[in-house]
C-alpha cells in the first residue's frame, strides 16, 4: 500500500468521525421462556468516539500526502 493511498483513506476515515460520533447497536436477550412463549429484551449499545480522534486522523492524513508529494518531487 502506497503512503498516498493511505493518507487519503485516513482522510476519509477522519472526515466521517467528525461527522458521526458514534452508533448504536441493538442486542435481543431472552428473559423469560416458557413453553413456546418467550419474553424478550431489547437493550440499546452506544458505540462513541470523540471529534477530535477524528480531527487527529484529518490531519495526520493530510501531513501524509503533502510529505508524500514532497519526497516524490
């Protein structure tokens, strides 16, 4: 993998964790089972990051392709 490929996927990657923060995911546990009639849970999992781990990414990924430009020239 090229170092110019790299710091464009760490730009992109650093681009959409500024704009999104995190997700959830939704996970179903069975609590009660009787017979065939199960009662279900539903439980709701933030995944968050902070913007400026995003930023950082950003950045590093922009220094990778001005350094990159600057060593091939």
């Amino acid at each position: 993998m090229s170092l110019k490929l790299l710091g464009i996927i760490l730009i992109i990657i650093g681009a959409a964790m500024i704009v999104y923060t995190g997700f959830n995911y939704v996970t179903n546990d069975t609590v009660v089972k009787v017979g065939e009639i199960s009662i279900d849970k539903q439980t709701t999992h933030p995944v968050q990051w902070s913007p400026f781990v995003g930023g950082a990414l950003l950045f590093g990924g922009i220094l990778l392709l001005v350094f990159t430009k600057k060593q091939i020239a």
